[in-house]
C-alpha cells in the first residue's frame, strides 16, 4: 500500500512538473526553467517507475538507462543548433519505438488474449508508434539531407497512401474485435511502418518543421495509449500533453504559411509547380561593400534586423548582438524581427538569439513588427530567404503566394548577408534581392558581420 501511494505521489509531481513546464515555454525568459521543471519531472516519472513491483529483473533496466545516457548526453550537448530540427524527429522516433515495442511485448506475452478494450489500447499505440518511427526517420533525412529534399512523388500516390491506411485501419478494428489473430496484428505493424514512409517522402523539407511536430503528437497519442494498456497515469498525462501541444504548433505553423494540413500532407510544398515560379533571368542583384553597409547602419535611426537559418548556419548570433551594441551605441535604434517558421523549428531564431544575450523586448513577432518597416532606414536580412520574399504578396502562381511574410521590402533600405544567390527552402527565386532598395553583402555571415562591426566603429 505505501509503494502504491509513493509511487502515484511521484507520478503526480511528475505530471504537475510537466504542465507547469510546457506553460513556461510560452514565455522567453521562462523557457530555460520551464525546460529545468520538465527534467525534473521526468526524473519523478522515471523514480516511480523504478520501484514498481513487477520489475523482478533490474539488470536490463540498469543497462538501458546507461546505453540511454549515453545516447542522450551527446544529442543534448554536442549536436549544433543548426541540426536541431532533425535531433527532434530522432528523438520523436527514440519515444515512438518504445511505445511500439511495449504494444508489441504487452500483445506477446498475453498471446493474444486479451479483451477489447485493451486491444483497442494496444493496437492504437502499435499503429501510431509504428508510422511516428519511419516518418520520424524519414523527416530526420530531408533535414540532414540524406533524402532528397524535394517531394518524391508518383502518379495516384494519394490514393495509395489513403488506401494503405484504410486497411492498416480495418485489420486494427477486425483485431478489436478478434485479438486472437497474431499474424493480422503483426501485418498492421508492417503496414503501420510502411505508412510512415509513404507519408513523408511525398513532402518537400521545406514542410518538415510541420511535420515534425505533427509526428511528435502521433508520438504522444502512441504514449497516451501505452499509458492504458498497462496501466501508467503519468504516461497518459504526459501523453495527452504531448500530443496536444504538438498539434496545436501544427496548427500555428500551417497558419504562419498560410496552409492547411491537407495542403502540407498532400500538397507536396517544395517543390513548385513546373514553369508556375519566376525566376532571375534578366534581372540583376545589386552587391555592396561592407564599408557602404557600416555607413548606412552607423547613421540609421532605425534598424530591423530579420535573422534566418543563414546565421544558424555560420553560428553569428554573437556577431549580431555586438553589430546591435555599436549601432545603439551611435544613438540608432535596433529590433528583431522574429518570422514563426524562421529556420528549421519553431523558436529557432529566439533560442539562438538568446544564447547570444540579446534582450528578450527586443524580438518582436511578425504582426508587431511588420508596422515598423515602413520607417526603418534598414532592414539587415542575415540568411533568411522565403520569410521575406514579396512573392508571397504579388505572384499568385508562386507556391509560397499567400504566406505571410515579414515586410522587410518596404524598408527605406534593405542589406542582404548571404553566401549566394541559391534559393531557399521552397526552391524558388526571391524578389526582395532584385528590388532597386536592396543590396547583396556576400559572404559568411559571421565574417561579413565581424567586418561591419569594425567599419562601423571607425565611421
């Protein structure tokens, strides 16, 4: 009796340490606490775990918390910002397998007798789990760029992929009610597993931050389900909250692009349709000398500065605080303007902005800073590409139109750093970097930045 109160106290410290946790995440200056109360309270979780009286055997478990640490600590500590996105689909794949493996072992040791209900919690945590760990894997790729990024598409495929679920669906609800049948219930795992696949590689990596997310809540629902079929109540609370705050960034995401899910799971967004985007011929990018960018910056009363994956990239965060410092130090004025899908994930500019010390009243979202370009003497645009492309406004046949962007075209002047002229994620050609008020600053960005930093101190 008092095990089972311990461990049910353990279990509702854990569940209010992850509540509290998540609801820190919605504010900057909390979040690294908010991720402390998490960790935390995974550590209750694990604790009540432990003590449980139907462990018998420790030694596996003493194995697997040392083979997990030592996973854990390298993709924690030593993968760069820049690889982030695909660490979080591998560590969705990481929860996804374990969910699986529980349904699997849970569905082998009872032999298939067991009632509906549990069934039912069983096959659900199998299917999900399964298509969450080859997605996962999937999405993982395009983000490292070991699969082509571009959607790998056939003719019919929707059909295909609908029709493949339709049946891994059917044979889940014959198991219901007949949970006998091994070989049905291993076939759904293999088609479950197969639906990962087909689901992810039709979509363009430029969708993958979405479809990360949407898989981390598949993961989530896989928990929740694991958490009735044996019968853990800090899984199914930690479940629930996972799958439901990845879907709901699902929907904040699909927004920021003005896209619904259909459009980001069928529409192959990456891509753009044959002969539908502009491109450059005919039209010139006009390049600047980093001394004539330092005098428009040191003299400028107000700078917006549109951070994008090119500073994740060359790791300038630093460079762009101290570039701030010198231009307010001159008397200007210096923002950020933060895109929701600038970079990789979700908070990628935020995060790395604030590991560079920049203050947190100076990241401003989209809607509060769209008003202020309009009288800033320069939007610096340091590696972003789609987030700022006018195409989203005026070019109905582009595959962002539609998008919202950040205005950084209606800026007296705009400074473009980027290494070349190559398109971003959505394959197509930018406006912005044609357009008479803009200038092309070529380079990495934390050598380019280092050397207006230096120019506009001498200015």
């Amino acid at each position: 009796m008092a095990r089972t109160i311990f461990i049910e106290t353990t279990y509702l410290v854990a569940s209010v340490l992850f509540i509290l946790g998540l609801r820190s995440l919605t504010r900057p200056e909390k979040a690294r606490r908010g991720m402390q109360m998490a960790a935390a309270g995974m550590v209750f979780a694990i604790i009540g775990t432990l003590i449980n009286h139907e462990i018998v055997d420790y030694h596996w478990i003493v194995l697997g918390i040392a083979v997990g640490a030592l996973i854990g600590y390298p993709l924690g500590m030593w993968v760069p910002m820049t690889a982030m996105p695909q660490q979080v689909a591998i560590s969705h794949m990481f929860g996804a397998l374990a969910a699986t493996l529980v349904g699997v072992a849970e569905y082998y040791t009872a032999s298939g007798m067991v009632g509906p209900g549990r069934m039912t919690a069983l096959g659900f945590e199998t299917l999900f789990g399964a298509l969450t760990i080859t997605g996962s894997l999937m999405a993982a790729g395009k983000l490292q760029e070991v699969l082509p990024g571009r959607p790998l598409t056939f003719r019919g495929q929707n059909v295909v992929n609908i029709a493949l679920f339709a049946l891994t669906v059917g044979i889940f609800f014959y198991l219901i009610g007949h949970p006998g049948n091994a070989t049905l219930f291993y076939v759904m795992l293999a088609l479950s597993l197969a639906i990962g696949v087909c689901m992810v590689l039709p979509i363009g990596a430029a969708d993958m931050p979405v479809v990360v997310s949407l898989l981390n809540s598949y993961a989530g629902l896989a928990s929740v389900a694991t958490g009735f079929a044996i019968g853990n109540n800090v899984l199914i609370i930690a479940g629930a909250l996972d799958g439901g705050s990845g879907f709901l960034l699902s929907v904040l995401m699909s927004k920021a692009m003005n896209r619904s899910f259909g459009n980001v799971l069928f529409g192959a967004f990456g891509t753009p349709a044959a002969g539908a985007a502009k491109t450059s011929a005919g039209l010139t990018a006009r390049s600047i000398s980093a001394e004539d960018a330092a005098l428009q910056l040191a003299y400028a009363s107000l700078v917006v500065i549109v951070p994008g994956y090119g500073m994740a990239v060359a790791q300038s965060q630093h460079q762009v605080r101290e570039l701030a410092e010198q231009i307010e130090a001159r008397g200007g004025t210096v923002k950020y303007a933060i895109h929701p899908v600038a970079g990789r994930m979700p908070g990628h500019m935020n995060v790395l902005l604030a590991e560079a010390n920049v203050p947190y009243d100076r990241l401003y979202d989209m809607d509060e800073i769209n008003p202020e370009f309009e009288r800033a003497d320069v939007a610096l645009v340091i590696g972003a590409n789609d987030v700022v492309n006018p195409a989203a406004r005026s070019d109905p046949s582009s595959p962002i139109y539609g998008m919202p962007i950040l205005n950084a075209d209606k800026a007296r002047s705009v400074i473009v750093l980027k290494r070349s002229m190559n398109p971003g994620f959505a394959g197509i050609e930018n406006e912005l970097f044609f357009k008479t008020g803009t200038s092309m600053l070529f380079g990495d960005a934390k050598a380019s930045l280092t050397k207006l930093i230096t120019e506009v101190k001498s200015v």
